[in-house]
C-alpha cells in the first residue's frame, strides 16, 4: 500500500506509569490519559511536558488529550438528572465486579448501594504503586473515597462505570465550556476526547459554539485546508529520531 499523505501515522500513547511516561516523552505525539480532575491533571501534564524537555523535544510537540464526558443539561438539576439515568441498578451490579480487574484486592460484594465505603477496603498507596498494574485507575478510585466525594457505593459505582477514572463534567454548556477553557489555561491538558456523555448532537449544538467563541475549538470560517493531515490539524511533530526525515520530506 503506498503511504499516506503524511508519511506514517500519528504516535499515539496511553498509559500513566513511568515507563508509559518516558515511552511518550521520548516518542508520542499523543497522549490519552484518565485525569479525574484538574490537579491531577496539572501535575501531569507538567510532568510529561517536563520529561519531553527532557528528552530534547518541545513541550508543543505533543497534545496531551485526556478522556472527558459531558452531561449537559438546560440547567445544572437537569445535567444531573441525566447524568444518574445514565445507568440501571444492574449496570451498577456489573460496575461492582468489574472494578475487581483494576483494584484485585478490593471487595464490595458484601455492601447494599446505599451502604459507605470504607477506605480500609482499598489496598495501601503503596501496594498499589508496587503492583505496577492499573495504578492510575486504583488510584483516582482511592481518592475518590478519601476525598468523601464519594460517600455511598451507588455514586461511587455511578462515577467508575461512567468515567473509569475520567473528567466528567455535569452541568449547563456556558458551565462546561468555562470548564473546558480552565483545563487548558491552566495547563491541565491541550484539548479532550470525548468518550460519551450526552448525544453528539446536543455537543455539537448547545457547547461547540461556546467554544468557538472562546477561541478554543476551531471555526469553519477560518479553518484552514480540510485536507490538511491529522498530524498538521494537531501541530504535533513525532520524536522518533529515525522518522524525522519522513516528516521533513
């Protein structure tokens, strides 16, 4: 097959271990990362963007894309109301096993929906960092009930089978526009992939005007050639010393 337009396909990563870390750094011009909310997502952007200096690369040369659902709503009570008939008491059943093959040692199956969560349930931080499998996950879900955020097992299920540990934000578009604009002033992230939430169809209608008018989602307008590559529409340029040249030519 003859190569496309731009040479060899966008380097994409996801992973927040170290090792995922410096694989992007050195290489990836993408990456996809659970970040539950804006702290967490500010210290890891700033410590990829740090390792990729690092490494002998522009922090610019790669997006860092976190995972986001959006549950929009005329009004805030309307978001959240959405947001709750997302999933069935069945679904919250299946949520409860499911969470055992990211956090192994924790067992809830002895707990009603309406029931608390004790912390004491969830492995040690350090026992999850020595497992080196599924930390990120096991560990946004620690703090979730450290937090108190989370006080009863029906919203902490509700939070993992949606989100698995990714930004969901609820509320009105003028809201999640603001949210969306804080993320990446704040140096959070440099744009969102969209996993579900509400229909694309409200997306598109209620919230991508905000953006644009923000100047954070592109116009037709003024897009530049839609036959631009993926890789030119992201402004991203791969690490991989070998493949420069394809790139340059």
């Amino acid at each position: 097959m003859p190569p496309s337009p731009q040479r060899f396909p966008v380097i994409a990563q996801a992973g927040a271990s170290e090792l995922g870390i410096e694989f992007a750094a050195e290489s990836a011009e993408v990456v996809f990362v659970a970040s539950p909310d804006l702290p967490s997502g500010q210290r890891y952007y700033e410590k990829l963007k740090s390792a990729m200096v690092a490494s002998g690369r522009q922090p610019d040369d790669l997006a860092v894309l976190p995972g986001i659902r959006i549950y929009l709503g005329d009004t805030v009570e309307d978001a959240q109301a959405a947001y709750r008939a997302e999933l069935t008491d069945l679904d919250l059943a299946r949520a409860r096993e499911a969470i055992r093959y990211d956090i192994p040692e924790l067992d809830l199956s002895d707990l009603g929906f309406d029931d608390p969560v004790p912390l004491e349930r969830f492995p040690t931080l350090d026992d999850i960092e020595r497992r080196g499998r599924r930390v990120s996950r096991a560990l946004i879900c620690r703090t979730w009930v450290e937090s108190g955020e989370y006080v009863n097992l029906r919203d902490l299920m509700l939070r993992y089978a949606t989100s698995f540990g990714h930004f969901q934000i609820v509320g009105t578009a003028e809201s999640a526009a603001a949210t969306i604009e804080e993320w990446i002033d704040k140096r959070a992230a440099d744009g969102f992939i969209l996993l579900g939430g509400s229909s694309f169809e409200r997306i598109q209608r209620d919230l991508v005007p905000l953006l644009r008018r923000r100047g954070i989602f592109r116009d037709p307008a003024t897009e530049p050639d839609r036959a631009a590559t993926l890789r030119q529409r992201l402004g991203t340029t791969p690490g991989l010393d070998h493949h420069r040249h394809l790139v340059v030519h």
